[in-house]
C-alpha cells in the first residue's frame, strides 16, 4: 500500500533528467551537464533541518528522439518539481497539446515501463502510438490527498511528427509519476489544526506535500500549513494563522529555530498564540524536536518556546500512563500493574444492576465517567465516584455500545427501523440528533466510534448484505452536530464479517474481522484507505472484541481471557482471567 510501500528503494534514473542530492539547507551541489547523471551528497550529520533530498532536473527532448524516448523523457521532467510550471515537460508536446494540457487537477502513480507496438518505419509514417503499462498505485488530488489505487496502469500517448521531430500531441490530463518519483520527491506529513469553535487540542490533516528543492522540507511543511486544511476536515477545524499569512524564510540560529513570517502575524489575539505556536511545533515534528523555536514577524524581534510545552495539544488525547480496564463478575475492573484489577468506584464497580459495552470518558476531566447499556432502554452514564448511580442519557431500545469523544460528549446510534439508523449525542444527559446523509442514515449501524482527536467518526454498517466501514467528519457548529465527507474504508466482502473496530491513534483505525479463513485484526489508516504492507495482526486465539490506544492494544477472546499485544514482539499475553471481558481504553 501507499503509505507502507515508501522505502529505501533504488532510484530509477529516467531519460530527459538529471539527478543531483541537496539539502534544504543553504550549501551548494553540483547538477550534472554531460554524461551520465551523478549524484553529489552534502554530509550535514543528524541535522535534521537539513536532511538531503534528491533533486532531478528536467532536460528538454533531443533531435531526432524516437516516440519511446519522447514519451520517456516527457515523464521524466513531469517528475522534476524544479521546474514548477512543467516548462520543460511541455516541450514534448505539440503547441497546440501544449496550450490546454491541465496537470494539476490529479497526480497518478504507478509502476510500470513504455512500451511500443510499432514495428513500421518511423520515416515513412507520420502518427504512432506508445503505451505506458504497468500497475497502478495511488491518486494524489491537488490537495495532496492520497487514495489507493489497484489494477492494470494503461497510458497511451497519441505522437504525430512536426517538422520532422516527434511530439505528444494528446498528452494525458494529469501528472504521471513513478513509484520512484514519488518517493524522491513527495513527503507524508500531517498538518494540524485547532478545531472550529476554540476547543482545545489539535486535529491531524494527513496529506503528500512535493517537496520545493529550492526550499526544502521544512519551508514545505509550514507554506503546505498555511495553505489551509483539505476540504475533507475543512468545515470542522480553523487555524490561528490570519488569512495571507506568508512565511519569509526559516534559519537556524544555534540551537534555535527561527520561522519569519509577514506582518498578518502581529493581528494574532493573544488568546490564540499558544494555538499558532502548537500548530507550528506539531506539524514540524520531529525537525524541531529538543530545540528552541523563535517566531518573528518582518525580522523583529521574536516569540521564543519550546516544543515540549505545547505536548498538551497532544492529537491523541492521551499522554503518560495510559490507564486500561475491563469486565469481571458484572462489574467494570480498573487494570493494576500486577494481580488482579480493582473495581471502579461507583456504579460501575458494583454489582447491583446489570450493564454492557462500557465506555470510559477522557481522563483528564474528573471525575471520569462510565458510559454503558443498562437496561435495554438506552445508553447510561455514571460518575466514577463512590455512591454514583446510573442516569439515563439517550434513550432508545436497540442502541450501539456508546462512544465518548474528547470533549465529554456522548455518542451512539439507534437502530430505528429494519434499514434506518439515527446517531445521538449527549451532553450532560441532554441527547439531540446528529445531521446525516443517506450514507450513514441506511443500514444499522452496529459500532460507532468517535477518533481521539475528536474529529472523525468510524462506523460499522451492516444494511443486510454485508458488513463495511465508513469513515466521517464531525463538524460541530454550536448545538448542532453533523456528520459531513463521509467515505467508505472497507467494502462489503461476501462471508466477511467485521466484528469490532477500535481507535489505535487520532489517524489509525483497527479492523477486527472473520471470514471462512479465520479472524483478521488489520491497522487502517483511515485518511489514506490503506493497510501496512506487513498485513495483519496475528491472532493465537478467537476474539470477541479489542481496545486501543497509541502503541497499546488489548482483546477479549472467547475463552474469558483478557490478551495484551506486544508492537515490538508481536506477540500476545494474557493480562485477566477467569472470564474477563470488554477490554477498554478511554476514548477510541
């Protein structure tokens, strides 16, 4: 898949380019202009700033050049971000192809090679055709959106001869990159957002950026920032940055990041700074990691921070000691670091009254609070404090377990027909509808879960004949809550059923499903539609459930085990026993 297969792969080196690796930093390289093409590599250490990249520089088509070459190099200097109009690319083509060709609308990859049928005498002929073949591998929209691609990759390009030379005249309308390209030239970041509305927190926005070689990755990463969120999470998250906010440059001053912007900054209210400073450090990762960053405005004086300061704005809500639990004996258990868990205190930890599909709210408010099915009439919530009782929060007869989002907002859907379903939030024991189109309303739902960052929803739908998962956003306007962009991550597959699903991180969804093979546990990444390239989790016994959290996975099997999963050992424990069940993480 997209996002796996990216590597440490060999470069292809294609006809109509040339190669050369440099830095975002300012040092020189040399471009080779003769012969074949060479690579020159700058040695910056671990600076991460400055990190080389390889660069490919377009050349234009050679007398006399074959259809097979013209076709070669034109895809070529598609894949040479140097040349940011497509110039060069645009020199393989007929003036008149030239005039209306429109790259920009999509990018397509692929794996594959140019072949040509042709066997006639180029002399004699004036018109022919090359066929690009191969595998396809993704689309990336002109919002740097990636979506998966499969199949056959078949390209054929139209050539007639002008004045003796051969030219594209029906060119394709859009931009073809190998899968090698896209690994010299494109990088996976996630942009981050505060959501709409002023909550607290940040919203992941994954997109694949080109990286502008005479810029390098950082300036890329900020300029792709303020160009704004994709419209997939548009309508559910703002920005602190003032509309035409420019970035001047970014250096680095000792220890000291440095990011300049134009003067839009200094009309930043003071209650949104700490947003703008996260948005920053989150989206620069791991470029800024144990350094100190400086903001200025025009070259003035500037704003110094830390990055750690701003971990509170953590996507995944979730930060230390992630605290688990589980069901034993009717009761909701809280894991300790050895023997047996502890009942919660209240309700929840009692044994008077019978509940199901517990959900625990966001630790940081207190007191915690357990959400469940109780007595077949709805879903109910409980303060985890001695002496609490249940109150009811939604009512319904035919619910989904229950889901809290990170703002202490409770969800679940009610079955409301044979093909209907209706999704409800409460806050405080005040339940109201959510706004849904068709593509969540037909079917039942039968799990809803709300992402960590509070801004998607994932669901399983089963609408009788099969089971799929949709993925949708959440905009919240006020009172009124809708869910917008819904798309489907999985398919209905015959005899494949999908059992569970649960939020390992603010962009990765697990998938538990069986089928006539057996039981699968598979990682989604949901904003791109794609699996590891390594496959599923494996699974040593049946399982009836699973909870996530970042780098923490549990499952209940059939056997009244509670299993914990090592990532680095890719193995399975058992962690509680003697009919221990519903494992749960907050949120997710």
């Amino acid at each position: 898949m997209l996002s796996e297969r990216i590597g440490a792969r060999r470069l292809t080196v294609v006809a109509g380019a040339a190669i050369v690796l440099v830095t975002g930093g300012a040092g020189c390289a040399t471009v080779p202009t003769s012969g074949s093409p060479r690579a020159a590599q700058e040695d910056h250490g671990k600076d991460t700033l400055s990190q080389p990249y390889v660069r490919l520089i377009a050349t234009g088509p050679k007398k006399g050049a074959p259809p097979e070459d013209i076709v070669r190099g034109f895809q070529a200097a598609m894949a040479a971000f140097d040349d940011r109009q497509l110039s060069i690319a645009r020199q393989y083509l007929t003036p008149g192809a030239a005039k209306v060709w429109n790259p920009w609308r999509q990018t397509r990859i692929f794996e594959g090679k140019i072949e040509s049928d042709n066997t006639q005498d180029l002399r004699e002929i004036t018109r022919t055709t090359v066929t690009m073949k191969g595998t396809a591998v993704a689309t990336i929209d002109e919002e740097g959106r990636s979506t998966p691609a499969a199949g056959n990759f078949v390209e054929p390009f139209s050539l007639t001869k002008q004045d003796g030379e051969w030219r594209i005249d029906v060119p394709p309308d859009a931009r073809l990159l190998s899968y090698d390209d896209l690994w010299r030239a494109y990088r996976k970041v996630d942009l981050y957002y505060p959501p709409a509305g002023g909550a607290a927190g940040l919203v992941a926005d994954r997109v694949w950026a080109p990286v502008e070689p005479g810029r390098g990755v950082p300036e890329t990463l900020v300029r792709r920032l303020l160009a704004g969120p994709t419209s997939s999470v548009r309508n559910a998250v703002s920005s602190a940055f003032p509309p035409g906010t420019r970035l001047n440059r970014i250096t680095v001053e000792g220890d000291t990041v440095v990011l300049d912007f134009s003067a839009e900054l200094d009309s930043v209210p003071a209650e949104r700074l700490d947003a703008l400073k996260a948005q920053l450090v989150w989206t620069l990762g791991e470029l800024v990691t144990g350094r100190t960053v400086e903001i200025r405005v025009n070259g003035g004086s500037g704003m110094r921070f830390r990055p750690a300061d701003y971990a509170r704005y953590d996507p995944n809500v979730l930060t230390g000691s992630v605290q688990a639990y589980y069901m034993q004996g009717g009761r909701l258990l809280q894991f300790r670091e050895k023997g047996d868990g502890t009942p919660v205190a209240g309700a929840a930890g009692e044994q008077a009254g019978k509940f199901s599909q517990p959900a625990v709210s966001n630790p940081g408010e207190f007191p915690p609070l357990v959400a469940a099915l109780v007595n077949g009439d709805g879903v109910y919530a409980a303060t985890m404090t001695p002496g609490s009782q249940w109150q009811r929060w939604i009512a319904g007869g035919d619910m989904s377990p229950p889901s809290w989002d990170r703002y202490g907002t409770l969800w679940a859907a009610e079955r409301v027909s044979t093909h209907e379903s209706r999704i409800w939030v409460a806050d405080n024991g005040r339940a109201r509808p959510v706004e849904t189109n068709d593509d969540l309303s037909y079917g039942r739902i039968v799990r809803l879960r709300v992402s960590r960052d509070g801004a998607r929803v994932a669901v399983i739908v089963d609408d009788g004949l099969g089971t799929s998962v949709k993925i949708g956003t959440i905009v919240r306007n006020g009172e009124q809550t809708r869910i917008e962009s819904v798309r489907t991550l999985i398919e209905p597959r015959d005899a494949q059923k999908i059992k569970d699903i649960a939020w390992l991180d603010a962009a990765d969804l697990l998938v538990l499903s069986e089928g006539r093979s057996g039981q699968e546990l598979v990682k989604w990444s949901v904003m791109e539609g794609v699996v590891p390239a390594d496959g599923p989790i494996k699974l040593d016994s049946k399982v009836k459930s699973v909870a996530a959290a970042p780098d923490h996975i549990l499952a209940a099997a059939d056997d009244g085990q509670v299993l914990t999963y090592s990532m680095d050992k890719h193995v399975w424990t058992p962690r509680a026993h003697d009919g221990a069940t519903n494992p749960v993480y907050p949120l997710g």
